[in-house]
C-alpha cells in the first residue's frame, strides 16, 4: 500500500510518498513559492530534481507532484491510482479532534470554523486537501492527522487560563498545543525503549527542539501538559518567537510603539526569541558560531532558553510526580550535543548522569544516559510524515 502524505503551506506544500509495506520513503519533494514565481524539488533515491516553475495554486503544485511521481526521470510510479489514500498534516484541530479522521465535508468544515485560532495554518490545510481532492478525485480516501489531536487529554487545570471563563466558553480560549504527531511518535517510541510499550505506568517529559519547539509532560502514554498554548507562541525562547512573557508586556508595548495588533502578533512571532535576543540570526547554526566568537548576545539568548526549559522540566517533574526519561527531538534537539548536555546536566539534582560519549552524535536513536543515571535520556529523531501515514493507512 502506498500513500501519499502533503504538509500544505500557505505558499508551500510538502509531499512524501511511503510505501507501507516496510515503511520506506519511496519519494518525497517540496512546492516553494506557490502564487509567487514557483519552485520545485523532488528526491528519489538520494538524487535531486531541481525546476524553476509557476504554480498559482496548490492544485497547479499538484499537478507538478503528480508529473514527478509518474514521469521522467524521477518516476517510481506508474500511475496515481497506485496511490491507495493521502494524509495530510493538519494544524488546528481544537476539541473536535482527538484523533485523526477521515477527511468529509463535515470534518472541512471543522477545520474551517477553527480558522479564526489558526489564520495562517487552517487555510493552507483546506487548500491542500482540495487540491488533492481534485487531483485524485472523490475516491481516493483523504485522512487529516492534528498536530494539536494528542494534546486533547490534558485536563482543565493544565489547559485554562485564569481569564473570564465565558472567553474560554465563547471563543475556545485554551491552550491546545502543537507538533503533537511529533510528541506522539518519540514518546511512544520512548515507551517501547523503556520496555513498556502500552506506555502504563511511564512518565515522560519530551523536547520537540527545532525552529518552532515545545515540550510535553507525557504520563501513562497520555499529555498532562505542554508549552505550546492557543498558538504555537507560548513556551520558551524559539528561532523567532518570544515564548512565555508577562500578559500585560503585550498592551503596554503597542501602545507605547503604537502597533497595531497584527503588528504586534509580528513583533512576537517573528522578531523575537533567539533572533530577537541575539540580533544576530534564528538559525541555531548561526548562533552557536557567533557564540564562538564571542558575541555577547548570542551567548545571553542561548543560555536564556536553557534557562526556560530547564524551569519547564522542573515544572512537568513536579507535574508528573516523578520522571522516567527525557527525549530530544528535531532540528535542535537531534543535532545540537551541546544544549541537550547543558539541559541534562541541569538535572543532576533528580540524578541524571550525562553519557557525554554517547551523546556525542547527531541524528541518531541514541541512550545519552548513564546505566546508572536515575532518568533516561535519548535522543529519538521525530518522524511526523510517518506517523500521518500510519494513521491513514490505518483508517483506509
Ligand atoms: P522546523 O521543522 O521547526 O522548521 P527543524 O526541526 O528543522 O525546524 O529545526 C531547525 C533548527 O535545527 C535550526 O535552528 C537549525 O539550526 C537546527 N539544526 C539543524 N541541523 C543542525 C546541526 N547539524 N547542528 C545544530 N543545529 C542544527
């Protein structure tokens, strides 16, 4: 069985076509600047083709998915109808979703009456499934996978805020938390390397680290809490986001700046966290070598955000009542030795012993932990296109 798994942008869409039998990436590829100039890239085997071409729309960026999967060079299949289903990556999911589904005008529906808490995601998760639908046709079953789905069991305490709680009734103002498929697959995989696969009786906390990060408190295979809150601005200090600040700092900077509220959701979601700090760049690459070379800010930044998640981990610990193992994941997590180490060694007051040697490698499924450390830690590389395609294999 093959399936096609699209993470559609508002002027992106990525796509990966796995077979399921053996779970192998047979294609992948990405539409960049749809509505703008359009390019395009598609990887087989390890080789890449390049092309400079105009997509309007995302059905136009199927029509060049559907053209590299079945012709020329970078072919691997025959025809479309080799494809059994397509999952999509969806982002808002609010509480209609606590689990995937399979796509109908009622589920488009939802994700439609859930666009005013995702303006950027919601849309781009419409166009991509219509521009499937219209390119596969109404037979070919469409699965949507919610980042925010695996979030949905955190209880009230966790998910509230102390305003009016008519706002929360009238508009769902709650946190919901995303890169939720991630947090699913690496602690789920955690569960399986502690040897309790059912996931009972495992407390676990789970670093997702790239440019946009949260973490998840994870207790019998079930989140009780995690940083990312209504939008994926809360938490910690991100590439370009500012994470956790006092309410209040909002309506006295725009009034002081005189932003207006968009402006204003720009200053936090763009010009803050890392790049905002440091000055100098979002990408955790350019920080780290600027920290190299001395840069004072780039090193404040740095030691900032450690600061905040080693606050967030105690908080999960005490939420949690205890901490089997800690996992690291994505871009940050899986690459950058320095920080994981940094945040372990923080935790030698629950007795975490770093195994610097094992730690020591990128990318990689690895224990970083001593034997004799009393919280595992590990590195296990995310895989969502996976996760998405697993589910809607399984709902098809
Ligand atoms: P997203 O999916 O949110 O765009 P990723 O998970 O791809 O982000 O993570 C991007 C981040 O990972 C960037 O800050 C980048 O610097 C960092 N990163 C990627 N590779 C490495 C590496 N080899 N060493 C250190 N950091 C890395």
């Amino acid at each position: 069985m093959k399936i096609l798994v699209i993470n559609a942008g508002s002027s992106s869409l990525k796509y990966q076509l796995i077979d399921m039998n053996g779970e192998v990436t047979i294609a992948k590829g990405l539409c960049e600047r749809i509505g703008i100039d359009g390019k395009f890239t598609h990887k087989v085997d390890g080789k890449e083709f390049k092309k400079d071409v105009d997509m309007p729309d995302h059905t136009a960026a199927f029509a060049q998915v559907k053209e590299a999967l079945t012709e020329g060079e970078g072919k691997v299949i025959n025809d479309l109808s080799e494809v059994t289903a397509v999952g999509h990556r969806a982002v808002q999911g609010g509480t209609a979703f606590a689990k995937s589904v399979r796509i109908t005008d009622e589920v488009i529906g939802k994700i439609k009456e859930y666009q005013a808490l995702a303006p950027l995601h919601n849309p781009a998760t419409i166009k991509g499934i219509e521009a499937s639908v219209a390119t596969f046709g109404p037979d070919v079953p469409q699965v949507a996978v919610f980042d925010t789905a695996f979030h949905q069991t955190m209880p009230e305490v966790a998910y509230l805020w102390g305003i009016p709680y008519e706002l929360y009734e009238k508009h769902g103002i709650r946190r919901y938390g995303f890169h939720g498929t991630s947090h699913r697959f690496v602690s789920a995989r955690c569960c399986e390397l502690l040897g309790k696969p059912d996931g009972k009786g495992t407390r676990i906390i789970t670093c997702h680290l790239g440019n946009g990060s949260s973490i998840a408190a994870i207790k019998d295979g079930k989140v009780i809490d995690t940083t990312m809150g209504l939008t994926p601005l809360d938490g910690f200090l991100m590439g370009t986001r500012c994470g956790v600040l006092d309410p209040s700092a909002v309506t006295f900077i725009m009034e002081k700046e005189g932003l207006s509220p968009k402006e204003m959701d720009d200053l936090m979601n763009k010009k803050s966290g890392m790049l905002g700090i440091s000055g100098v760049s979002s990408d955790d690459r350019d920080i780290a070598a600027a920290i190299e070379e001395g840069n004072p800010r780039a090193k404040l930044a740095w030691d900032m955000r450690t600061y905040q998640i080693m606050k967030y981990i105690g908080g999960y610990v005490a939420a949690l009542g205890g901490l089997d193992a800690i996992v690291f994941t994505a871009g940050i997590g899986e690459n950058q030795k320095l920080l994981r180490a940094e945040i372990l060694e923080k935790m030698a007051y629950l007795g975490v012993k770093v195994d610097y040697e094992a730690n020591d490698v990128r990318g990689v499924e690895r224990e970083i932990t001593t034997p004799d450390s009393a919280v595992r830690g590990f590195i296990i590389p995310t895989n969502e296109e996976l996760v998405i395609a697993r589910d809607t294999m399984s709902l098809v």
